[in-house]
C-alpha cells in the first residue's frame, strides 16, 4: 500500500512526472545518437526480451577511468557512471553521473571503443548479476533514492543510490552510490576490492591487456612502443608469488619504518640496509612519461631532470619504484648537505637514485608480494645497469641486525633499516620495516660562538657542551667544515639570542672563554 502511494505521488508531481515517466520508457534514441555503428563494436540500439533484474559494473578506462553501473528496468540498462568506483566501506559516498539509457545486449559488452567515438577508451565487465530493489524500483527511481541488494560475483548485499541536488548547468543528474553496514561491508582499514580484483569476470585480462589486442589508446601505446624499443631479455621473473593484474596508480602512500631501540636478531626472516641521508623518492614510470614524487606525492621531477632522463633511457613501459635520491661524499656515504649544495648549485650531475622496491612493474602490482620477492624482481630489472650510474640496485644484506648496526656505527653511518622478508608493501608506518640507530652517537649542545677572524659577521667555530646529571659541562669547540655561507647564517641566529651569564655548571678555562659570545641555545627544552 506505502508503494502504491508513493507511486500516486509521483504521477501528480507535474513537473518531475514528465521527466521521470521519460525516464522509466527506457528511451535509446539518446544512445543511438551518440554512437556510429559502422565504427564502434557496441551493441545497436535494438530492444529484446528482458531476462529479469540483472545488473552489471564494467571498468571504463575512457578520458578518466571510471566503472559504470548499469541496472535492467523497464527493457533497458539505467546507467550511472561512478567516478571513484563503488565502495565497500559505508562511510564511503561515491559520486555518481546519470547516463544514458543502455540496451540489454550491452550487459555483456567489453572491448576497445575507438578513439573519437563517445567513450572513446578501453571497457571490461568487472561485475555481473542480479540486483533486488526494496519497494516500488519505479517510484523509487523517480524520485531519486533507490535501495537495492546486490547478488554479484563481487558486490553484494545492500547499496543505495540517492539523487543530489545538483549545481546550476550540470547536464547530467548527479546521484551518490553508498554501501549499507552488513555482513559485505568493509572498514576503511580492509584492503579496497577495486584493487583487489581487477580482471575481467568474462576473459581474465585486465584494461591492459586487453587494449594491447584492440584499438590502443595515446597513453597504452606509448607504453607498447617503449616495450618494444627495450631489451629483448625478460627483465623480470615470469612471476611473482602474490603479485596480481592491475593498474598503475598516480601515487602510492610510502611504507615508513618504525623506530627501535635494537635491531632485529638473525639473517632468515629480516632483510638489512642502510640508511639513506637523502630525499625519498618514488618513480612512475608510463611510457615515456617519468614522475618524481616525494613521500607527500609532490612531482619534483624537475628538481631532478638528471634522474628522471636516467629512468627514461631504461625503457621500461610501466613501473612504480620506490627509493632515495642522494648525493654522496667522497668515502660514499651520502650526505643530506651535499643533497642540498647540488640542488641548490650544481648541475645533478651528483644525483644517485637508490631504488629499494619495486610496487609495480608492467601490469603487475607488486604490493601483495612478499619483499623477497620485490627483491629478485627488482634485482633482474637492474642486472644490467652500470655499478656507478646514475641508478642503483640497493643491496639488501642478510646478516644479524645488531653486527649490522656496529658496522655501521664504526663507519659513522647513522643507522640501518631492517625489513621482514616474508611480508606485502604496505603503507604508512608499522612494524614490517624498523630502524635501528647507532647508539655510540652523542647528543651536544651550542653554548656560545667565537667570531671569524678572516671574515666580519660570521662564526669562526662553536663552543659545545653536554648535559651530565642536569648540568652542562663544556666540551670544547668546533671550528671547521663551515662554508661561509654557513658561518654567515649562524652568526646572524646566533647573535640574536646572546645572554651575558654562562650556561655552564663550572667555568671556561682562560684560553677556551677569550672573545666567546654566550647563547640561550644551550636551554633545555
């Protein structure tokens, strides 16, 4: 009775009555329209016998990839292409653009639309089944929420569909496509079932793969053209456990390392490194196009041109690296300093990026593999780059964390970074990867400064000290290594916080205290 109701209200509601009786006709002359059928390998707008509630998502990759959802009602397929694709989590609102009426012939669809056609782009059916609407689907549709269970191979139980206002000048209805909180919701935390699954339900091949066998899109093609331009040797493994179809994202949030106070014990389970003093860097790699983007996602490939030409001359055809760029000493330890001196002056001439992982390499994402096998992938496709080149393998060492860690003490490395073998790249910071500082380091403080002798306003060495026992005792002076650059910038921070009484708990030998300016830098916290 409440849906009959409903109903009568919509057919007296004059202005939305006209549209919305439009609407559920199931008219395809808006698709016939659009379409050339002597180009196109898309279904003609012919009707047939309907075959019940179905439903289908296909995986749209046109000017922006996208999935659409299409319903059957009333002989057609009521479409709405979701933006983000549909979402598992509740909380999650995806926005959903009204599309035209669709054939039933259409639920099968996948293929490659020739560029120029409306759609233009790659297509596969990511979803099918059946959807079972709650209440009057016709009254409901009309007045723009609709409530519905789907039984697919993938999406399942309840989902909504609500209309939106709107802005002034949209063409199309803007509608949000919302997951009910039941048994096949998800938490934001649980891994997102677009990446999860993403192969066609009818062939198994991903948008990749299938654009490679039809008409190919300016971006798919440039990765096949670098693909063909690269070395004839496989550059990788023929695969790797737990890798899995997929597309390559704009940026992927970095796995960060957790701070310990000692490094894990034994070679089996945990792979070492060392620690780099430099800019964390992740590489995309499409085609010919090469993205430099900092842990943030901001694109800094400009900043390091010399890098990106680097990778660009590898030809690979898809990839998502993860590394460091630096620039290292003499004694090849890198050095955040000379980072900055070559960013600042130099021609990136210095620039050494040291890749470390590898999420994704030619329709592969890599991120569910275990890091052992990251590692042999990443091993091959830099097996015949040169030692001293601009790009570099970063070696993992599989020896005990704690000799590790004195190692590079002794060496004045600042410490190592000890990741567990066995297990996926995931993102934000855990306890997968832990870093492990030297602990022989000691932590000293700016008492006071003595000026330059050879220049005016600048510091010609620091006088240092160290807390015991809440007292600061002074340790002497440190005078050299500074640029003058350097010893201008210190003079005109450390001038600004003078003090007349000294910090010390005893006072400065005579020789140490001629000429020292005191400072308020040495003040605990």
């Amino acid at each position: 009775m409440a849906a009959g109701s409903s109903s009568m209200k919509a057919r007296k509601a004059p202005s939305r009555s006209r549209s919305a009786k439009k609407r559920a006709s199931g008219s395809l002359s808006t698709y016939r329209a659009k379409r050339d059928f002597s180009i196109t390998s898309e279904p003609k707008a012919k009707r047939v016998k309907s075959q019940g509630n179905r439903f289908v998502v296909q995986k749209h990759d046109a000017r922006r990839l996208h999935y659409d959802l299409r319903l059957e009602l009333d002989g057609v397929l009521k479409g709405w292409a979701v933006t983000r694709g549909p979402s598992l989590v509740p909380s999650e609102k995806r926005l959903s653009v009204h599309t035209e009426d669709h054939p039933l012939q259409y639920i099968d669809f996948e293929g490659v639309i020739p560029a120029g056609q409306y759609g233009g782009g790659t297509m596969i059916v990511w979803d099918q089944g059946r959807w079972i609407p709650e209440g009057d689907p016709h009254a409901d549709y009309a007045r723009g929420r609709l409530t519905f269970s789907l039984e697919g191979e993938r999406l399942k139980g309840k989902w909504h569909l609500v209309r939106t206002r709107g802005k002034p000048g949209d063409k199309n209805e803007q509608w949000l496509l919302l997951k009910s909180d039941d048994e096949a919701a998800r938490t934001s935390e649980d891994p997102d079932i677009l990446e999860e699954e993403t192969t066609s339900l009818k062939s198994g091949r991903t948008i990749e793969e299938l654009a490679a066998q039809g008409d190919i899109r300016v971006d798919h093609a440039a990765r096949a053209k670098v693909a063909r331009s690269g070395s004839e040797r496989s550059r990788r493994p023929s695969k790797v456990k737990g890798a899995k179809n997929g597309i390559l994202l704009p940026f992927v949030e970095p796995a960060l390392a957790q701070l310990v106070e000692n490094a894990p014990r034994g070679g089996n389970n945990w792979l070492h490194e060392i620690k780099l003093d430099g800019y964390r860097m992740q590489a995309r790699i499409e085609g010919g196009d090469i993205k430099l983007l900092t842990r943030k996602g901001l694109d800094w490939t400009a900043k390091f041109k010399p890098i990106a030409n680097a990778l660009k001359e590898m030809k690979i055809p898809s990839a998502l690296l993860d590394g460091e760029i630096v620039v290292e000493d003499e004694a090849g330890v890198s050095s955040f300093s000379a980072l900055q001196k070559e960013l600042k002056g130099g021609k990136g001439k210095r620039f050494v990026y040291y890749v470390f992982d590898l999420l994704y390499l030619d329709g592969e994402d890599l991120r569910k593999a275990a890091l052992a096998g990251r590692n042999a992938a990443l091993r091959l496709l830099f097996d015949d780059l040169p030692q001293v080149g601009a790009i570099r393998f970063s070696d993992h060492l599989e020896e005990d964390g704690a000799t590790l860690v004195r190692h590079a003490c002794r060496m004045g490395l600042e410490a190592i970074i000890s990741k567990r073998a066995d297990q996926p790249y995931r993102s934000g910071r855990g306890d997968d990867w832990v870093k492990s500082k030297c602990t022989q380091r000691q932590e000293l403080v700016i008492a006071g400064y003595l000026p330059s002798t050879a220049s005016k306003k600048a510091v010609g060495s620091l006088v240092m000290g160290v807390y015991e026992a809440g007292k600061l005792i002074p340790v002497g002076r440190v005078g050299t290594g500074f640029t003058s650059e350097v010893a201008g910038a210190l003079y005109k921070t450390l001038t600004s916080i003078e003090m007349k009484a000294s910090p010390f708990a005893s006072k400065i030998p005579v020789l140490q205290s001629t000429n020292v300016t005191l400072t308020s830098s040495s003040k605990k916290a």
